[in-house]
C-alpha cells in the first residue's frame, strides 16, 4: 500500500514523526547586553549597590534613600536623604537665582535664594532669603567628634511658576568645577564655564548637581557641609536674567543624601561597596552634561536604564547617543536576575529610616 503523510505534521517533514514542543528546558531565552556585563563583571548585589548610588547622583529628588557611596571605607552608616523646597522672584533688573551648599545639618543654611526685592548682579551683592532642610543632625553633632558625614548625591533644581505669557528671558546652571563658592558669581561669569549651557527660562526644571571632584569628597568629614575644606561649602548655583522688569515667580527644590558615622549617628545599616562596578558608574557620570540632569528631572528618560548602562560601559558611555541607550525600562534577564539582591539591598538601607 502507498504510504500516506501524517496529517499532523507539517510539509516537508519526516513521515509520522511531530514536531517537538519547546519546553522549559529547550527555549532559548534572549539575554540582554547589560545582563552579559553582569555575569561577566559583578555580583548582583554589587550592581544593585552602583545603581542605587548612580540613580542618586543623577536624581537625588526623587531617587529613595539608602544609598552609600560604593567605595571605601565601607562602614555601617545612618542613610539619610533631606530637602528644601520653597519659592522665589526675579528682581526688577531682571536678575534672579539660587546658590546651594552641601549641608548635612538643619542649622546651616542649604540654599539662598533672591525675594525679588534687591538690584544687584550676583547671590551675595543683592538681596537674599535663606532656608534650611529637614536634617535630623545639628552643628552641635560635630563639636564633640561624634558625627562624621560624606555626600552621597546632591542637586538643585528650578522652574518658573509664573503664567507662560510672562515667561522670558534665559536661566543658567553651574556647578563649580572645583567646588569654590558661587555666591559673587554673575551671569557674565557662569556663562564662562564649558558645561554651562543657557535655557529659556520656562516651566522645565534646570538642574545644578553636585559630584565628587576633589580628593577626600568621598571619605567622612567632621564638619556639617561634609566638605574637606569647610570654607568652600556652595559649589552650585542657578542664576536667571530675565527680560522685563516684571518681577517673576519660580520654584526651587534642594536635595541631599548623605551617610553619617559615629556615635551621634543613629539607625545605622549595612552599607556595601561595588568595587567593579562602583568605579565604572562613577567614571561615566563624571562626563554627564549639565542637560542630561535637566532630562532626568523632566522625565524625559529613564534613570534606572541610564544606571544600568552607565555600569555596562563604564567611562565609554556615550551621552550623545543618550536616547539610542534603552532609556524605556525593559523587561530584561537582568530584572530577575537582581530582583532578590535589590529587595535585601534596599531593606537594609531603608531599614534606618525607621529608626
């Protein structure tokens, strides 16, 4: 008799034999480039601890507290994240701004910002408004040797809250490239420095974030602006000129994170260092433009992708090509591969705000 082709199968293939299913042991999965960094490089748990840290310096505003800086000394640390929020106004000349310093404590000043009532040119030669965060931690803390803090992330940030017929003239931000003092810097003298880049001044918010730059900014200081030299304590500012002498509104937050040791600090937890992948994160944020921390606060990218592969590539991410980087979160190998990590890694941070 003639044999006949199964019906079951598909054409061309072998005579009464079905095609296999793919099943959990034979389905080939994609992994991604970042997930291939990660096994080759560090540990879950290391790549956690440099996002966080990464995700901090890019948007201390929104970013969760608990985060370390991922290189040593690695000590059990209280992590703390506080913040300044408030309103300002240009002046009749049309000068306007905020200047910011790196305090830890609630009895320094974190920002001065103009009320809209002087006429001069720069931060400290007109009329200025300070204001003071919500830290746990006093002046008194330090007096006695009990307290020592290092900055974990830093930035300020502002957007004009006037009524967008008003909105006119351009804004600027700085951060000093060697953390001197801004408060006699002018718009002539901003407009000098590379990385500042001028904006209209509008509803976007324009972002001044501080990074470590000098040494000792990443090793514990026994004074409140967690600074190596003390005097030196407002390295950001973000000044406006305006166009008219219509006084206009604008809206400013501060924020810091910072960890604290010693026997005045208190709910300490585990802190952990990312030796690959910390020097990787921190090599790539170093080259951020100053637009690229306006992106993060406008929403218009995605931190989470931005940390992840700035840990990938380490010095050769391409800010450039920023919107080419998979800045939309990805369902990828590497969240199931961090996921458990993250969740100890975070509670232990987090677990000092309880406290």
């Amino acid at each position: 008799m003639p044999r006949h082709r199964n019906q079951n199968t598909k054409s061309g293939s072998r005579p009464g034999r079905v095609p296999r299913a793919p099943t959990r042991y034979n389905r080939k999965k994609p992994v991604s480039r970042v997930a291939r960094q990660l096994f080759l490089g560090h540990s879950s748990a290391e790549h956690q601890c440099a996002k966080h840290y990464a995700e901090t310096v890019l948007d201390p505003f929104d970013t969760e507290a608990g985060a370390c800086v991922p290189v040593l000394p690695c000590l059990d640390s209280s992590k703390r994240k506080t913040f300044a929020r408030g309103t300002g106004m240009t002046q009749a000349n049309g000068f306007g701004g905020i200047m910011a310093s790196t305090t830890c404590v609630s009895d320094s000043p974190a920002v001065w910002y103009t009320t809209g009532t002087g006429s001069g040119l720069s931060m400290s030669g007109t009329d200025n408004q300070a204001a003071y965060s919500n830290s746990e931690l006093r002046n008194f803390d330090f007096s006695e040797g009990d307290v020592q803090v290092r900055v974990v992330g830093c930035a300020l940030r502002v957007r004009c809250i006037g009524r967008p017929i008003d909105m006119n003239g351009r804004i600027f931000a700085l951060e000093e490239p060697q953390h001197q003092n801004v408060n006699n810097f002018t718009i002539e003298k901003v407009s000098a420095y590379d990385k500042v880049k001028a904006k209209n001044f509008g509803n976007d918010w324009t972002v001044a974030a501080w990074q470590p730059v000098l040494p000792g900014e990443q090793s514990y200081q026994a004074n409140g602006f967690a600074s190596p030299n003390p005097t030196h304590y407002q390295p950001l500012c973000v000044l406006i000129q305006a166009q008219s002498e219509l006084p206009l509104p604008f809206e400013w937050e501060w924020a810091i994170h910072y960890e604290a040791v010693g026997s005045g600090a208190r709910g300490k937890s585990a802190s952990h260092i990312a030796p690959i992948a910390g020097p990787k994160a921190i090599a790539a944020l170093q080259r951020a433009p100053t637009g690229a921390f306006d992106d993060v606060s406008n929403k218009r990218h995605s931190t989470s992708s931005i940390a992840d592969n700035m840990i990938a590539q380490g010095s050769s991410f391409n800010w450039s090509r920023l919107a080419d980087t998979g800045v939309r979160v990805a369902q990828t190998a590497i969240g199931a591969i961090t996921s458990r990590a993250a969740a100890q890694y975070m509670t232990g941070g987090l677990a000092a705000l309880a406290l």
